[in-house]
C-alpha cells in the first residue's frame, strides 16, 4: 500500500555530532504493507514523511496498539519494529508509524537551548505536533485500541524521556536507547522534580537500552545515574527497566524488540 513514490536521497545528516550515513530507499520501499504519506502539520508549518504499517489489513473487526517511531525513515530501526510485532507473540500485532526525524533534528529533539546547537529547544512544539495531531489522525484513521508506544534513539531517546515527564498520559509505553541525557542533565533532573503528584505516572512503563562502549559521553556519563534517579523519584508508580550491552556502541540493535518484550511482560501480568 504505496501512497507516493518518494526520489531516491543519498545522504542524510542525523546530527552534526552524531553519524553521517547514506540511505537509497525507505521502510515504505523496502517493507510489504508499509505506505508513505505526508503529513501536513500545522504546529510545525511543514510537512512530514509518515510510514504507516498496518497488520492483516483485510481484518475489519481487530484494533491495534500503535508503536510510534521516531527516526522512522531508517530501514534498521523500522526492520526490527516490523520484525517484532510479526513474530514476538508476547508482544503481539501493531500498527507502526515511523515519523522521519532527520530534518530540523536539533530543533525537534532537543527541550532546551545550547550554544553548541543553535537550532535546539523546539521540543515541546514537536511533542505538541505528536500529542494533538499525529495521534488523533491515526486514531481516526486505523483501527486502533487507543493504546501506544513511543519509542526514539540517541537525541530521539532524550526526546522519548521528555516527553514521558511532559506528557505522561499520551503514550503508557517509553522505549528509549542510548538516551542523551548529557545534552541537559540538569533540566531531566528538574523535569523529575516538577513531575507532581508522582502518582501520575502510574501504569506507565519506561525501558532504557545503551552500550556500554558508547563513544558519547552524553550517555556513558549521565545515564546510568539519571536512572537511578527516576527509580528514586518515583518508586513503584514507574515500571522501568535499564539494559547496558557489553561491548556495544551507540545504539546498539535490539532495544526495540527488548523493550517492547518488557512493557508487554509486566502489563500482561496485571
């Protein structure tokens, strides 16, 4: 179910600081029941690429949670989403949507202004963009349960975690890999001790997954000790998990499919 044909791109640039890699087609090219639309965001005053997976598209009386993607456009990522919600039957069917992240990276990912990073500090209006257009669309659109996931890597992780503390209640699952944390150690921390009262982030699950050769000291350095701290903070109302890799570098495969099998372990229990 192909919407528009997209022109190939060469190159995309995820972050100045982080890697340069080169890409010729995207998940709606490359995965069956994968469509591309465009989706025009009046909270943003752009236009974004979507990649929408629905399972068993013929089926007109099942709804499904929805897993969303950020970094969407990246064939690895989305593979292992695809891949888990097919053949995991702990963590069941889904509908994906992959939302392309590479453009205005900084200024979509990032919650607070740096120096470094001059286009930083457009968090909230993208998670706003998330909460009050994106998710009402596609729960118009597809037959969801209402339930959904968001998951996001490297600055797309420190987005994830914000947008747990700024927004609880929009997603009641959190995947976060390799999480940024050292872009704005103070501010997550403030973020924590603002979140009142701590009861509200009951029912919400959080994973995190990084290496432990992570080459970032963004990561290796504060994210350990910043989870430590949200299990301090709020008890037993956070159902969390940490996994570091050995011998593993930045973004590290299998934090999808991990974090999924965790949310799903836990929320199958109650």
């Amino acid at each position: 179910m192909k919407n528009i044909i997209l022109p190939l791109i060469t190159v995309i640039l995820i972050s100045a600081s982080e890697k340069l890699f080169s890409q010729s087609i995207f998940p709606s090219d490359k995965f069956d029941h994968v469509s591309l639309q465009l989706f025009d965001s009046a909270v943003l005053n752009e236009t974004r690429k979507i990649f929408i997976y629905v399972p068993f598209e013929n089926s007109e009386n099942v709804s499904y949670p929805v897993l969303y993607i950020l970094d969407g456009e990246m064939i690895d990522q989305y593979g292992e989403a695809l891949n888990c919600v097919k053949t995991n039957k702990e963590v069941g069917p889904h509908i994906i949507v992959g939302i392309e992240t590479v453009e205005n990276r900084d200024r979509d990912m990032i919650p607070v202004t740096m120096v470094s990073r001059p286009e930083a500090g457009g968090a909230d209006k993208f998670l706003q963009f998330l909460v009050s257009e994106l998710r009402p669309y596609i729960d118009s659109n597809f037959k969801t349960t209402g339930e959904s996931i968001l998951y996001g890597a490297s600055t797309a992780g420190l987005f994830t975690v914000y947008a747990m503390l700024e927004h609880s209640d929009s997603f009641f699952g959190y995947i976060s890999s390799s999480t940024m944390i050292g872009y704005c150690p103070e501010y997550m921390k403030n973020k924590v001790f603002d979140f009142k009262p701590k009861s509200q982030m009951r029912g919400t699950y959080l994973y995190i997954h990084y290496g432990m050769r992570d080459r970032f000291k963004q990561v290796i350095d504060y994210l350990p000790g910043y989870y430590e701290f949200l299990k301090e903070q709020f008890g037993d109302h956070l159902i969390s998990g940490l996994k570091g890799v050995q011998d593993k570098g930045h973004v590290p495969e299998g934090g999808i499919e991990e974090g999924l099998s965790f949310i799903y372990k836990y929320k199958n229990q109650q």
